[in-house]
C-alpha cells in the first residue's frame, strides 16, 4: 500500500517507473524476438547496435537544433558592481570606459536580457543591501554598453561583455485614482555601474556526449559482429 501510496503521490518516482517500464517492455520486446530467432548472445549484439545506432542519430539531430537533453542555456552573469565614478584604478575592462564600448540601443534583446539579471541582482542579490535598493522603482536605467563575442577560433569566442548604469529614482508620490508616476533619475545620486560577463552555457553538450558514447558502443558492437561472420564465413569455407 505504502507503495502504491508513493507511486501516486510522488510525480518522480512515478515518472521514473513510467520510463523504466517503456524500455522494458521496448527494448526487451525487441531482444525477445531477436534471441527468439537468432540466439541470446547473437540477439543482444543485434539489439544493441541497433539501440545505440538510433540514438547516435538521434542525440546528433538534438545536438544540431539543440534539443533533447539539453545543458544550461547562455545567460549574463555580473561580475562587478561599482557605485559611483570608475576613476583610473577601474580594472579591465571597465579601465577605457567607454571607449571601445558599442552602445545598446533600448530596446535590444540583449540589452533588455541584461537589464533583467542586473533587476534580480540590485533587488534580491548582494548588491541590494549595499545599494539600498529593494524594487525595481528605486532606480532608473541609463545606458548600456558591449564589447567583445567576437568569434576567433573553431567554437571559441572573446569574452562577451555588457555594462548596464542605473541611477536611483526620485521618490515621487502617486496620485489618487491615477496612474502611477514614470521614475525619474535623482542627478544627485551616484551611478551605479554594472558589469556583465555572457555565459554560453553548453546547451549542446549533453546530446552530444550522448551521441558520442553511442556511437563508440555501436562501432564495437559492429566489430564484434563482423568479426564474428568472419569466422563464420571461414568455418564454412573450411
């Protein structure tokens, strides 16, 4: 009963018993039939490069649309978070600031991605009690800037950087039955500069290590077999 009561509740464990009993009944379905008519070892060679043949083509087609079993997708991550002026002692790559920079227009995808991982880390991140920041409405976005991603070699990239600057917000009060007031820069605050890294991820990883290790298990699968009709063609001979 405990059993069945954990089968029921528990949407993993019954998730994991589903896909269990899929392969069974599958691939043990396949290899019956398989040592029915061509013996048990014969029939599990058969079986198996069958197996890992399919999911050699197939882990290869999730890796090239990236589907499938999928790893962490690319995401900005910050690195510094420097309130006031940068001055001369900013390091690399905040030292030239902005020179070398490309200013992100407003409403680019990758500015707008930024500006949301910088949101999470002024308003529930380290930076927030540092800052004094608790929501979105204490400060306004100014500008944003990158440099870098450019492609140097065979599935390398330059580091891919990206500054967003904000300003804290003057406090405003809204008015009753209205909407409430657009947030407005405080000049006499600093401006908090926030320095982004691009993290590619590896989205394509898994399907390709899968693909990988299927295809080696299917080439000595394939060996085995055409070394065993090999001696099977020189026994006949004989």
């Amino acid at each position: 009963m405990h059993v069945l009561a954990a089968l029921t509740w528990d949407p993993q464990i019954r998730g994991a018993v589903v896909l269990g009993t899929a392969i069974l009944i599958l691939c043990g379905s396949v290899y019956l039939l398989l040592a029915t008519n061509l013996g048990a070892r014969l029939g599990f060679l058969v079986a198996v490069a069958g197996l890992t043949g399919w999911l050699t083509v197939l882990a290869l087609v999730w890796a090239v649309y990236g589907k499938g079993d999928t790893g962490p997708e690319p995401t900005w991550k910050v690195q510094t978070v420097v309130s006031g002026t940068l001055g001369l002692t900013a390091r690399p790559p905040l030292d030239r600031f902005p020179g070398g920079w490309k200013k992100l227009a407003s409403d680019s995808p990758a500015r707008g991605e930024a500006e949301a991982v910088v949101d999470a880390e002024l308003t529930k991140g380290p930076s927030a009690q540092t800052l004094g920041f608790s929501s979105t409405t204490d400060y306004v976005p100014l500008v944003g800037y990158e440099k870098g991603g450019q492609k140097y070699e065979f599935f390398r990239h330059r580091p891919h950087y990206a500054v967003i600057q904000v300003q804290g917000a003057v406090a405003q009060q809204a008015k009753t039955g209205g909407a409430p007031p657009k947030p407005e820069a405080d000049a006499t605050k600093p401006v908090v500069t926030i320095l982004l890294i691009r993290d590619l991820g590896s989205l394509r990883l898994p399907s390709a290590v899968i693909s990988f290790a299927s295809f080696i298990i299917f080439a000595v699968t394939i060996y085995v077999l055409h070394r065993r009709d090999k001696v099977a063609m020189a026994a006949r001979a004989a």
